[in-house]
C-alpha cells in the first residue's frame, strides 16, 4: 500500500467525465475496428457510470497530486463516507489503471 501513496494517476486524455441526467459517466470512445457492432448498438463511446466520489477521484487524477494527496482531498470533503480511505481509493484506481483509463507516473515523470 505505502509504494502506491507517492504514485501520481493521470487520466488517459481520451476519456471524457460527463454528467449526464444527474449521473455520472466515463464516455470511453470505440475506436478500435473489433469495436463497429458495438457502436452500432451503442454509440461512439462505451460508458462506466460513477458516483459522486469516483467522479471527484477521476476530477484529481492530474498527474500533479499524488495518491495521498487524493485521499486527503476525499478525506476533506466526504469525511467518514469513504473510509477505510487508502484502501478503497487504492483499489479503485487499480481498476482504473486495468481498464487503461489512467497510468502512474512517479513524481517529476512526464
């Protein structure tokens, strides 16, 4: 757990956050060619819907703050909601990072 507190998530430029209907959603585009019969039943971009938090994570995702700067910004403003902090908030940026919607970078990496 202590390695990923100085890691920095960036978001992948090409995944939009959208508030759509009072609810959160990654618009993730279909660009690949294994992806036509998808966006023809579906549109241009798949969709992770996300609640308020992970909306606010993804927001801190700049490649500027790190995973404990995220956590403490979280802690600020949602308070006990997202306890246990460091471990909710690791797992859900590994599974971000799984889905190619952010990387890590160290601090002072491009």
């Amino acid at each position: 757990m202590e390695n990923y507190l100085h890691l920095h998530p960036v978001r992948n430029e090409n995944v939009e956050l959208r508030k759509i209907e009072g609810k959160y959603y990654l618009l993730i585009p279909m660009d690949s060619p294994l992806d036509v019969l998808a966006r023809r039943l579906h549109g241009d971009y798949r969709r992770i819907e996300l609640d308020e938090v992970g909306a606010y994570i993804w927001e801190l995702c700049d490649g500027r703050r790190s995973v404990e700067e995220v956590g403490k910004a979280l802690r600020a403003r949602f308070g006990d909601e997202v306890e246990p902090l460091y471990e909710r908030l690791v797992v859900f940026l590994l599974d971000l990072h799984r889905r190619n919607l952010i990387r890590f970078k160290r601090h002072g990496e491009k």
